[in-house]
C-alpha cells in the first residue's frame, strides 16, 4: 500500500464517480460550511476527506491513511486526472499547507469550500495560490 502503483486490491476504489451532478455536489460542499473541522492528524472531527467523502456520496472508497499516499497513486486509483488549474465547479482544489495535504471542493472557479482552522470555509482561492500552497485540480473530466 502506498507503494505509487495500484494493486489488485484496490479494484474496490478505482473510478471514484459520484451520482450527483455538479450542483449537488456544490450544494452538498456548502451544507458543511461553519461545521467543526480539524485536519485528518490532529482530532476526531471531521477533516478535508470527510467533506470529499461526503460531497462526493463515497463510503469506504477513500483509503485509510490517504494522506500518507503519494498523489499520483490516489490518482491512478481514483480513475481521476489531475491538471494545473483553473478548476471548476465540484472539482477538487489540491494544496500542501504546513507541507500535509488538504483539498477543497471547488463551488466557483474563485472559491472553495475547505477544512479550515476550526470550522469548514468558503474561501477564495486567490490567498492560496499567491503563498504558493495551491498544487492543481483533481478532475474527472
């Protein structure tokens, strides 16, 4: 696990579509904002891959200890593709804050809602992307 390949036991995650539209997914993203939040490692409040889970309809599809996994294997796992940017409406923004991994579901192409320092956020992308965090965009299109 982890090695950067998928495995034939990950057939069970590959192609992680959602049967939501993209206004569902927007909508799904937006119900979470002033939520308790927390990042994955410090508490037991739901963290950035909680909402993703969510948003997206997806139980038991995202591996345990994610965030320890090289992106570009949740990529090839996922069936997704990942592109510089922009992203838009119910794709997900990648960022590296504090060098650990964090996502946001997008709901514009300027703003994002995300795991903030305590509560879930809808932020605008821009403070992101000028402190050099924002990685690209997780899409399935």
């Amino acid at each position: 696990m982890g090695s950067g390949s998928a495995e034939e036991s990950d057939v069970a995650m590959n192609k992680w579509f959602s049967d939501f539209s993209v206004a569902d997914i927007v909508s799904r993203a937006r119900s979470w904002v002033g939520r308790p939040a927390s990042h994955v490692s410090w508490s037991p409040a739901p963290s950035c891959v909680h909402l993703m889970a969510y948003v997206y309809g997806w139980s038991g599809g995202i591996p345990e200890g994610w965030q320890n996994y090289p992106l570009e294997y949740l990529i090839e796992i996922s069936g997704w593709g990942k592109v510089p940017g922009p992203g838009e409406p119910g794709e997900i923004a990648l960022f590296k804050i504090r060098n650990r991994p964090h996502i946001g579901i997008y709901t514009t192409p300027d703003t994002i809602v995300h795991a903030g320092t305590r509560v879930f956020a809808e932020s605008l992308l821009a403070p992101y992307i000028a402190r050099g965090f924002f990685e690209g965009v997780l899409t399935w299109r």
